[in-house]
C-alpha cells in the first residue's frame, strides 16, 4: 500500500532541503543541482586521459526526439550526470556509446530516478551518445498474448471448416 505522507514528504524534502546554517528550508535549484535516488554508490571521479578527442567545455545536444526513442549527443570535460527532463517511468531502456566509435557497439546504463520525477544517467569524460528506447515488457507480454490468441482463433475456424467439409462429404 502506498503512503502517500511519505511520499508527499520525500518530495518536499527533495524540492526544499533544510539549510542547517539558516535553520530554515530553501529552494533547491534544480538546474543545477541533481538529487539522484539510488542505493548504488555514483562514481564521479575523473579518469585518466587516453588518446580521444576530449571537448573544450560540457554540452547535450539532442539529436533525436520522439515518444519512444530519444538520443543526446553528449560532450563532457569529466564524468556526470545527464538528466533527461523526461519522466521516469518502468519500461526506458538506456545505452550509452562512444561518438568515436562503431554504431554498434553500445552498452546498456542504469537510468536513475532524478529529482523525483525525471532519468538521469552517469556519462563519463569524453563525447558520447545516450540513447533512450522504450521497451515496456507489459506491451510484449500482452503482445505475445494476443498473438497466441489469434493463433487459437484461426485454428479453431480451421477446424470447424475441416470438420463441416467432412459432414458435408459424408452426407453426400
């Protein structure tokens, strides 16, 4: 059972943190700063420089957006966190490649729920692709269903025809 409350509150406590030096709750500036629900521990460190291209400053630039595919062209001078103003919601698959490399080769993020209500995904240093996809497994599940249930139909109208041809061959 949901608690409502509780979630009314963590909202709250997400959106207007307590300011201990002012003793009173603030306005988080969320344009800026990111809260990330997880339990996994989010690696920020910068890496060692290899021999890519790294870009002069940090910037996304949105190259595909539709209702279930969305790609970001990302740019990052250290790793962080690329937050989709999107929401959050079971069914998002995301893949992260190099911009540098084959099309091909992509693997698979965790997408964190950010600030309550949006994705965020860790991108490390460097140019990247971040491609959202939308894979609800309650679609392919009813779809399989429904599949199954067509297949019972048109065999069950099979046989009906198969076995009213044969009365009709043996009346005959």
């Amino acid at each position: 059972r949901l608690d409502l409350d509780a979630i009314d509150q963590r909202a709250f406590d997400v959106l207007f943190p307590y300011d201990p030096h002012s003793r009173f709750r603030v306005t988080r500036d969320l344009r800026v700063t990111a809260v990330v629900e997880t339990e996994e521990p989010i690696d920020l460190a910068p890496s060692a420089r290899s021999g890519k291209s790294w870009p002069d400053e940090d910037s996304c630039r949105m190259m595909i957006s539709q209702p279930t595919l969305v790609e970001i062209e990302v740019a990052l001078t250290r790793p962080g966190l690329v937050v989709l103003g999107d929401s959050y919601a079971p069914g998002w698959a995301a893949f992260l490649r190099s911009a540098e490399e084959d099309q091909a080769v992509r693997k698979e993020v965790r997408i964190h729920r950010t600030n309550r209500i949006f994705r965020g995904v860790v991108v490390p240093a460097g140019r990247h692709v971040l491609t959202y996809e939308y894979r609800p497994a309650g679609f392919y599940r009813g779809a399989a269903v429904s599949l199954l249930a067509w297949i019972a139909l048109a065999l069950a109208i099979a046989v009906g025809v198969v076995r009213s041809r044969r009365q009709i061959s043996k009346r005959i």
